[in-house]
C-alpha cells in the first residue's frame, strides 16, 4: 500500500489513502458532506455542486465540489463555514426551483436525501415565486420503472448507471438547460435487466417501480437483511415488509459481492408470497383429484411407509432450499438407510466440475485482481447477473476478458478476445488448437487468471471444457470459479454427498428401485428438458410426495403436496454463494396458512414414525451443517450474526459430485434459460410476470433462410405438440442452430434428442385454409 | 435504413476520419440534417447503428445542441443575433423586419417551407454587428432594410447555394475582418457548408 496522506479537515487531522476523492475521505473519517449525484460505484461528475467545501489553496480559500477533488498532503478543507453554508442554502435552492411540493403522495418522501438534506442544510424558505416546469406525470419507461420527470433533479446516477455499470445506456438525457429531462428514445423502452438498480439510488421520487409504487411509507417498513437465493452469487440484501406482507427489496452494499446492485428479477421476483394462488393447506390426490387433507394425516400416513425398512426412498430437491433443509434431508436420509444414497438435484446443467486438491478456487473479488478473465459457461448475464456486473467492472478498471461460445454474445461487446462460432462448433466442441491461437496466449501465458467454467447447455460434452480447463491450468497461474446457475447448489454441494442432477434422476430412478419420492422446491416438468421422461417416471411411482409453494406440473401427478414456506422471507437458514461464502437468510413475514419449513415437515414427520431424531430445531441443524469445520470459522448462527461477519463467510469446499456426463444426442436444437421464464413464482410475480411470458426461440442466420422464416413467428412441431413461437436471428450462431429458452412451459416438453419439425407461420396458415 | 448508399459512403467517410467511431457523431448529425432539414428519429437510429451506441445517447447529443433542428426547417435558416453588439447596435429591428417580412415567430417555419427564422445568441461577428446568418453562412453589418431586401432576393431567386461573400456584398456593411482564407464555398442545405459533409459547392 502507498503512503497515507494527512489532511486538515474541520480541525481535525485526517489520514486518508493517496487518488481517494475529498468526499470518500471525509465519509471514512466520518464527516459526512451532503450529496446527491456522487455515488460511491460510479464515477463522479460533479453536477449538483452540493458538495461543495472550502479548500484553502495558494489563491485563499477556494469552494470546490469534495466529489471532483482528490485528495493531497496537507489539504486543508473546511466543510461547514459559513461561506459552505451559504453555498449549501443555494445549491438547495435552485434544485427546489423545479421540485414539485408533492412530497405527500411521494413514494419516497421519509427516505429521501432531497428532503432529509432540505431539513439539515437549507435555506427554509425560497424565493422562487414564479411557475415551475411541468410534465405528464409518470411515464412508463419500461414495464417495470415509472419516471417522473418533474422530481428529477439532473443528477445523472441513473444515466451513469445503465451507461458504466449495466452497460444498456436506454436512459439519457434530453434537451439542455431549464428544459433538460431524462428519458428513453422513443418506442426504445429502458429494458434493462438491471433497472430496478435507478429505483434505488435516485435521490428522489422521481424512479420508481410498478411494484412498490405507492405501497407504503418508510416509516411503517420493518426491514431485514438476508440474502437473495435467486443465483449462485448471493446478493446482500435488505427485505422491506408492512403489515406483514413483503413489499421490497433492496440491494445491500456487500463490497465482495454486489456492491449493492441486484438484477430485477432479484429484486422483484417476491410478489408471490403475497399471492392468493399459494398452497396454505396441505393436498392429497384422491380419485385423480387434490384435496385438502389434515397435516398430521400426511404425518401419520407417510410415517406408515417409513416404519416399514423396506420402503425405497428417493428425493429430488430444488435449488432454493437453505444448507438447514438439505441438512434435514440428509439426516432423514441417513436415519431411515445406512447405506450410500444419492440426492438428485433439479438441475438439467449438472455436471462434475473443476474440484479437487490442485485446483485453486477463485472468489469474486479475484476477479478485479486478475490479469486476465476466460469465460466459458451459460450465458451469464441471464444467468449470474450480478456476477456479469462484476465483470464489468473489472474489465473497466483494465482486466482482460476473454470469452468463448456463441451463447456469450452478451459479453462479446466488452471482451478483448471473443471466440464466437468460428472457434466454438455447433456442438460446443472448441474447433482450433488453443495452444496456436496468439490472441489467447498472448493474454493468458503465464498470467494470473480467474476462468469463469460452466456448461453453455446439457448437450454440451464435459470434455469440451475440460479441453479449455486443462490449456488454462497448464499455461497460467489460473483460478477456477465454477458457475453453477441455480439457486443454493453450493449449500447443496456442501451439505450432501453424491449429488447427482436431472439426467441422471432420469436414468436411475424408476419404480423398482424407488417406493416413495420427495420432491421439494422443483417442477422438473414444467422446467426441465427432461419434462417428458420425469413425467412417466412420476406416474409409475408409488407414492410421490411435493413440497412446493404453488400448484404446478409436477405437484399436480403428486400423491401429497405439502405446502412449505418461501425461503425468500418467511425462512431462517444460511446460504452459500458461488465462492463458497455462507451468509445468513433471514424471516420478516410470517408465511401462510399451514405452510411450513422444509424441515420442520421432515423433523415432525421423523418424530411421527418414531426414528431418533437428533437435529429437533434450526440451530441444531445449523451446527450440523458445518461440524466437521473448525468452530470459529464455521458460519453457524451465532458467527454470522456478528456485525464482523454480515457479509458471510468464506469456506472453500471440494464437493462430492457424482452426476455422470449427459449423453444426450443434440440434434441441430440445443436448450437453455433466460432470466425471466415462467415458472410458478414468476408467474405469481405481478410486477414481471409478463417478462418471461414470451415463448420464443433464437435461430441462426442459415437456419431462418433454410426454412424461409420471413413473417416473425413460426410452429414447432413434434409428434402431436405444436407450439407458436416468435423467432429472433441471431448471428453469433454457427450454421443450424437454433436456441430454445426451456424455462417457458411448452417449450420444455420437445424430446430435444429428435429432430423438431420448423414451420413458418405462413405456410401452416395456408394449410389451415385448405 | 432510410438513409441512401451515397449518404451512408459519406457518413462512412466521416467516421474513418476519427480514431473513435463514436467521435463522428457531431458531423453525423449535420449530415442528418443535410438531409432532412432536421434531425429525424429515422436519422438517429442509423447514426447509432453506424456509430455503435444506443439511440438515446444520440438524441441526448443532437437535442443538446441548438444547430441541430428537432423540427423540419425551411430552405432558407435566417438566424439573426439578438446578443449584446448585434442588439447596441439595432439588431431588435432587423429581428423586427425580418419577422414582418416573413410573418414568422421565432424557431417558426413557414408554409411554404422557404424560410425558418430564429433570433438567435452570438454569432461571433461582433465586430460586424448586426449579424444574420442564413443558413450558417455569416452576414455583418445588415441593416433592417438590406436584411428585408436580403429575403425578398432569397424569395424571389431561391438560390440553390448561398455563400457568405456573395451576400455580405450585396446585403452587407461593416465587416468585422476578413474570416481566414477568402471561401468562395457556400452552404447548399441548413447544416454548415462543410466539403466533408456535400454541403457545400465550389462556385466557379
């Protein structure tokens, strides 16, 4: 670290770290100068000149916004003389010219740094008697964010933001001088999948969001922090609720992690808990029907079958569960069957992985610190989307990125090297000898590097990256991040053994070998490419019992379905994000009706069939979930409630994956997901339910030539199933392929190993008519 | 794309000459202009394509600048300076004339599409104060007369071409100095006459 340097500020001596601005200097010593435009993730532009503070300079002293200023040796800075608050009065004057008074109907009124910093900092009376600017009160900007332009006081942080941090610069603004607004161009919406992040740091009321939009005030919110589930990355959080309902959610500032951002589909995707459609009693399908049934009947008539040492139990268990439930899972497990069981988790992306002894795992912030990124893996801006800001950033502060396949194309535009369709094959395969390639070698030769490693889609061999894994490791000094897309697979990775995914459930599990099937927190029928084959694999089961929120395919062929808790605010627990940091979930809302924890229902139901229980409560579990780790730096309850410890903790952690490689054929289709689909909660989701709602597929130049695509939609057909789908071109691909998003229902159920018959819309239409 | 093959080898033209693509986008939009008369939404959708960054950004940029018009304008731009010399020195009456002779209010534009008419901040010919411009080429020294016989003779001969010198001899008076080398050019749409953009013609 370079020298410190000392600064005078207020008369108090300071020390601050060289190239840092005045107003960051001032903050971590704890003298807050008020602000609107600066914010610490963006660069500073100096425009609302309510920073401004006297610095002594060799002409006297001088006022010069702390937001512009870096610091130097012997700065003396005062920041509350009176010329500063003469200065302060004025800045707040002239942007309360065009304020409107309408503070009371303001969704951020009690929140909100334009009133809170009036009160502290200005004038108390204006002298602006003449008519302020008017505009249509709020526009919809996008499906999800409402702009009132008459709020807006020109800061520029939403603009900055979709321009340095999201990369979707929809937003600018318009006009100059007194006329200047912030708007979308016309018919361009702001469809960003980072625009709930505007809501949030707008200084006033003038964004905000369909879906908290005139919910409640500040002052009635009682808020949490916990973390979001949605990703393997594992935003901080802070949940928002009044009277009891859950109402928002807000980015927390995890330096390591997100650095306050979230995506939208984080930050909206609770409204189901709110939703009247959620499963509040308990079901049992009696004559081809579900009914309501008592708890403790599921109770006593499961625990009939667990008695009996014979019964052959399996689980299939989601993604969202915390590390507490899977915990509960693997007791159960081992209680009622000594010997080696399987945990087949939903997840048709499942595959080894790089683990081991000599492969040093990455964290996100050796992103920053590499020399250079190679990224291999789903797309992640539709996967890991905060983690897709993450490596924005780091190429913006000068990391090499270097990114491979044609399902990357969302982070082509900002990689140094993209190896696209010429190097990536239609069959995911690298086409050309790595080692001959100058581009890479040259950015990656005896380097540092994180390789961010994944599978593009199931079809993909596990050889393939291995292919690119091996080049990497023997030609730098590379650190591995494995992206896993869903939900909390690392906790499932670190709490149980053997875990297997979605091809394999399919080839293993069938009615000889499996008498009764828990099936929690999933819908692999309704999202999965293995819909069809899950399907009769269900039916031909005995008895299958569903733990979900709501209804859907699969809980529909159940047995039981039992309603659990959310573990997006109606759960405690811990989760472990992507480098294997466990940080704390936590409740606000009570959850409804009868629902309970996952673990809760199998503890009771463990007490009921009389099998020694040794985890009875969440912190029992919780103990259990990391005791074979060294007792300080385990993250049980009472480490991570340590102020020291909020943003969770780091546990590297080789995990035991026994998924065996797919083998499906891929045929010129391949699948995978995007942000948004339509599963139970996204459609319970008012705000964005209509984002995933689009049933569409992607097809390569040659392709939409090939069957003469001209009117923007198209059939697909196989056997009796016919689905419309609109269709978008895209480039990046390689000849004669064509992508289908398989989190819309429908789009799923194609056997995806059989040719898919592309209809144009025209020529079915003429074939109707005859 | 609305803009035709010849427009688009220009635009290209423009763009090679900047290490930056996106450094392109003012002359862009003067040749947008050149065009239409304006800045149309049509216009800042190839701009963006052609310069790779989002439309917005390039409306941002064109509806910041006053040269660049959000509305069609007419054959002829007459902008009159109505700033500190120009006014000393009676430009309020040539603006008065101006606005008689055409029936125009300021940033109107006439049914004929002939003229637009725009009283407009320094032109920096104080030195030859009252300044008008039409269409960007600079006149000084215009009384409120000449400037009326200036109209009457855009009206009546609708010179496809007009050219600072030409008109600053036949409608002019003091002229402040003589602006670099001796231009003979003139400027043929509402966007400065500029060779790298056609807007321009060498008159023999």
């Amino acid at each position: 670290m370079s020298e410190k340097v000392n600064l005078n500020v207020n008369g108090l001596e300071i020390e601050s770290d060289p190239n840092k601005l005045l107003i960051e200097a001032c903050e971590d010593s704890g003298i807050h100068i008020p602000r609107f435009c600066w914010h610490k993730r963006l660069d500073p532009v100096g425009m609302c000149r309510m920073c401004l503070v006297e610095v002594e300079t060799p002409r006297g002293k001088m006022l010069v916004p702390s937001c512009t200023t870096e610091v130097s040796d012997e700065m003396v800075v005062d920041t509350e003389s009176d010329v500063v608050k003469k200065a302060q009065e004025g800045v707040l004057e002239f942007l309360l010219i065009n304020h409107p008074l309408d503070c009371p109907i303001c969704d951020k009124a009690g929140e909100c740094p334009l009133q809170d910093q009036t009160m502290a900092y200005g004038p108390g009376e204006s002298r602006f008697v003449e008519e302020k600017r008017h505009f249509e009160k709020p526009i919809n900007i996008s499906e999800i964010i409402l702009l009132d332009r008459e709020r807006c006081i020109l800061c520029a942080r939403c603009t900055r933001f979709s321009d340095e941090i999201s990369g979707d610069p929809l937003i600018e603004f318009i006009q100059r001088g007194n006329k200047t607004e912030v708007n979308t161009f016309p018919n361009e919406p702001f469809k960003s999948y980072f625009s709930g992040n505007t809501v949030q740091i707008c200084p006033v009321g003038a964004l905000t969001s369909t879906s908290y939009r005139f919910k409640a005030r500040p002052w009635d919110l009682k808020s949490i922090r916990s973390t979001c589930n949605g990703c393997p990355t594992g935003c901080s959080i802070e949940l928002n609720s009044s009277q009891n309902k859950m109402l928002r959610i807000l980015g927390v500032d995890n330096d390591a992690v997100n650095q306050g951002w979230m995506c939208d589909k984080g930050r909206y995707n609770f409204e189901y808990l709110n939703s009247d459609s959620r499963l509040k009693t308990p079901l049992k399908m009696t004559d081809n029907e579900l009914v309501e049934i008592e708890i403790q009947d599921v109770y006593s008539e499961l625990a009939e079958f667990i008695k009996d040492r014979q019964t052959k139990v399996n689980f299939l268990l989601g993604s969202n569960l915390t590390n507490e439930d899977y915990v509960a899972f693997r007791e159960f497990s081992n209680t009622i069957s000594k010997s080696e069981r399987s945990f087949y988790l939903n997840d048709d992306l499942l595959y080894k992985g790089f683990f081991g002894e000599n492969i040093e795992l990455a964290k996100i912030d050796d992103l920053n610190s590499s020399d250079a990124i190679v990224v291999w893996a789903e797309d992640l801006k539709e996967k890991l989307p905060v983690l897709y800001l993450r490596i924005r950033q780091a190429v913006k502060n000068g990391v090499k990125l270097v990114v491979f396949g044609h399902t990357n194309e969302t982070l082509s535009d900002i990689a140094d090297v993209f190896y696209g369709k010429d190097m990536v094959s239609e069959n995911f395969e690298i086409l050309k000898d790595l080692s001959k390639m100058k581009e890479i070698n040259n950015l990656v030769a005896g380097k540092n590097i994180t390789a961010i490693l994944g599978k593009s889609t199931p079809y993909q061999s596990d050889e393939s990256v291995t292919k690119l894994f091996e080049f990497l490791n023997s030609n730098a000094n590379s650190k591995v991040l494995n992206a896993y897309s869903k939900g909390n697979t690392y906790g499932a990775f670190q709490t149980l053994e053997n875990l297997k995914g979605l091809n394999d459930f399919v080839n293993d599990i069938s009615k000889d070998n499996t008498d009764l099937l828990f099936i929690v927190g999933a819908d692999p029928i309704g999202r999965s490419v293995y819909s069809n084959q899950i399907k009769s694999i269900i039916k031909s089961i005995d008895t299958v019992v569903t733990l979900d929120n709501f209804n859907h395919e699969t809980s529909e062929l159940s047995d039981y379905v039992v309603p659990i808790s959310s573990t997006l605010g109606e759960k405690e627990g811990t989760f472990t994000n992507i480098e294997f940091r466990t940080s704390r979930i936590d409740k606000l809302v009570p959850s409804p009706g009868q629902t309970l924890s996952d673990w809760e229902f199998i503890t009771s139901l463990m007490n009921f069939a009389g099998l020694t229980v040794e985890t009875n409560s969440l912190e029992d579990l919780n103990r259990k979930a990391y005791e074979n780790l060294d007792s300080s730096l385990s993250p049980v309850f009472d480490n991570l409630d340590k102020p020291s410890n909020l943003d969770g903790m780091i546990n590297i952690f080789n995990p035991k994956i026994a998924a065996s490689e797919n083998k499906l054929n891929k045929t010129m289709f391949f699948t995978g997901e995007k942000l948004y689909g339509d599963s139970a909660t996204e459609r319970h989701s008012d705000s964005i339910s209509m984002l995933g709602s689009k049933k569409f597929i992607e097809v390569s130049e040659s392709v939409a030539e090939k069957y003469n695509l001209t009117s923007g939609s198209c059939i697909l057909a196989q056997d009796e199933l016919e689905v419309t789908v609109s269709y978008e071109v895209n480039n990046s691909f390689p000849n004669d392929l064509v992508y289908i998003p398989t989190n819309r229902r429908e789009l799923n159920k194609f056997d995806f190993s059989r040719e898919i018959m592309i209809i144009p819309s025209q020529v079915k239409e003429a074939l109707n008519v005859n | 794309m609305s803009w035709d093959d010849k427009l688009l080898k220009q635009a290209k033209k423009i763009i090679k000459l900047y290490p930056q693509k996106r450094s392109a986008l003012g002359p862009l939009l003067h040749l947008a202009q050149s065009k239409d008369g304006y800045i149309s939404d049509d216009s800042i959708s190839v701009i963006s394509d052609l310069v790779g960054i989002t439309e917005v950004q390039v409306k941002s940029v064109s509806t910041f600048y006053s040269m660049y018009k959000q509305e069609p304008t007419g054959k002829y731009l007459l902008s009159v300076c109505k700033s500190i010399s120009c006014e000393i020195n009676n430009s309020s009456e040539v603006i008065n004339k101006v606005q008689e002779f055409t029936g125009l209010n300021n940033n109107e534009t006439d049914e004929d599409e002939l003229f637009t008419f725009e009283a407009v901040e320094c032109i920096g010919a104080c030195g030859g104060a009252p300044a008008v411009q039409v269409n960007y080429e600079t006149v000084e020294g215009v009384t409120p007369e000449n400037a009326i016989n200036m109209c009457k003779w855009l009206k009546e001969t609708k010179p496809d071409v007009v050219v600072a010198d030409e008109m600053q001899e036949n409608f002019g008076g003091v002229k402040s100095f003589d602006w670099a080398i001796q231009d003979n050019s003139g400027s043929t749409s509402t966007a400065p006459g500029f060779q790298t953009l056609n807007t321009t013609k060498v008159k023999k």
